[in-house]
C-alpha cells in the first residue's frame, strides 16, 4: 500500500466503510475482517459501515458486529446500537420509501423483462427503500454491457415527478427515489452523532471498491480503497488516495494493521 504517515493515521476517528467486498471477499466474511474490526474499535477508532445492503442485513451488522453505527441503502436510514437501544434513523417518512419502491419495483420488473436470466436481488424483499438487480451475487456475472443498459434505462424513469438514482455496486444495480447517498447520509450521521456543525475531515476516512464509493472518494481528503477496485479504476473521475495490496476484506485487514501500528508512533 503506498504509504500513509502516522500524522494522518493519528487524526483518524472516523473509518467509514463499504461491506460487499470490502469488508467480505467472494462472499463470505473473512475471520481477519472481524478481528480487525474489533481491534479497531477497542483503540477507539469509530467504524461505520456504509453500504448499499438491506435494512434485514444491515439491522443483523449493526446488533451484532463491533461497529459505531450502519447507513444502509446507499443512505436511506442508519441504525446505531448503544447504551440507550438500537436506534433506526429514516432520510424519508418511512410510508414514502415504501411507496416509491413498490412503484419503482414495478417499472425495473418491466425493464428486467427484456433481460432474461437478469433478476432482482435474493435480498429485496428485506429492503425499505431501494430497488436492487443482483449482478454477480451467487450467480455468474452479468455481462458489463447489460449491466450499463439496464442502469441507463432505470436512470430514464420517473416517479411522481422525481428522478431515479442509480448505483452499480460491485453485485447490484441500486436504484432509488430520494435525494440521499452516500455521501449525504455520512455527513449528516456525523453530524448527529457530533452535535458538530462543521466536522474536521482529517478525522474522518472511508475505504471502499466500486463505482457508488466514488461520491465518498470525492468528499473526503483521505480515503482507501481495497485491491479489487482496480478492475474499475479506468471508470473513476474520484479515485482512493491509498489501495491495499490485497482484496477484499483481507485488504480491510491489511490497512487496519497499518492504520493501528501507525496510530501507536
């Protein structure tokens, strides 16, 4: 990994972080990402998964992993388990994300018809917000191109009067109805968890592997990404500062271990 000065690694209290590839590696959550993630908490560094993955998943990640807080959904809701409960926090009235998804389920459902073999996501129904097309999620991957041609052809739609946002992720197609990413759901936990109107950057880092982790490489001064994200680098205007040598959640653990033994200089 190219490298990273203690100064920076010292100033860090924030590490937010993609899941689907990031943290796990060919679908499984490898031991050295938990260990790490443990670690990690026990220093005091504050870990926050963010992540396209569904509200079912993430309630399991944020009740069970050592973990700050999940924004889930691309940013459509984050959860935090503390001393006070488990806590779920909604970007939209939650009624309204459940009508727009029906709604916009019904017209991917339509375009996915000219696609055969091409499905939703073995997860949707577990998700509040989002619509998610399963690209390579215990299947063979869809072929890039009609991955792009799907994408392109949900961007098109329209509900009541709103854009549709789309994200492809490194197993979905994400789309939504809202103005949340990302990016705006980070700030605005941080926000919340601070009480702070303008949150230092330099305290805060993300690491990620795909092309809806670029909103947070563009944001943030100092960001990571995991080995895997070169296959896609080609596709990126805003590129991680640092990649791990290795993928995945090994490569997660790889930049924990550099991060720690930087921290203790």
């Amino acid at each position: 990994m190219k490298q990273l000065t203690a100064e920076h690694a010292k100033k860090i209290e924030w590490l937010l972080t993609d899941v689907d590839d990031t943290l796990t590696w060919r679908g499984r959550l490898p031991p050295e990402t938990l260990a790490s993630l443990e670690r990690l908490h026990r220093s005091g560094v504050k870990v926050v998964a963010v992540t396209g993955a569904c509200a079912g998943w993430c309630d399991h990640i944020a009740k069970l992993w050592p973990l700050y807080g999940v924004i889930g959904e691309n940013g459509a809701f984050w959860m935090t388990k503390n001393r006070h409960g488990f806590q779920t926090h909604y970007t939209q009235p939650l009624e309204t994300m459940r009508l727009r998804q029906a709604q916009l389920r019904d017209e991917v459902s339509a375009i996915l018809a000219d696609y055969p073999g091409v499905d939703f996501a073995a997860d949707q129904g577990y998700r509040i917000c989002d619509v998610a097309v399963n690209l390579s999620q215990d299947r063979i991957p869809v072929e890039k191109s009609i991955a792009q041609d799907i994408a392109r052809r949900i961007r098109e739609v329209n509900i009541d009067g709103e854009p549709v946002n789309v994200m492809l992720s490194s197993i979905h197609i994400n789309a939504w109805v809202g103005k949340h990413t990302k990016q705006s759901s980070g700030q605005s936990f941080l926000h919340s968890m601070t009480a702070q109107d303008e949150i230092d950057l330099a305290t805060v880092t993300y690491v990620g592997d795909s092309h809806n982790d670029e909103g947070m490489f563009a944001w943030l001064p100092l960001t990571f990404g995991v080995n895997n994200i070169l296959a896609i680098m080609d596709d990126l205007t805003h590129q991680p500062s640092f990649i791990t040598e290795r993928n995945g959640g090994y490569g997660f653990s790889e930049l924990a271990d550099n991060l720690l033994q930087l921290r203790q200089m």
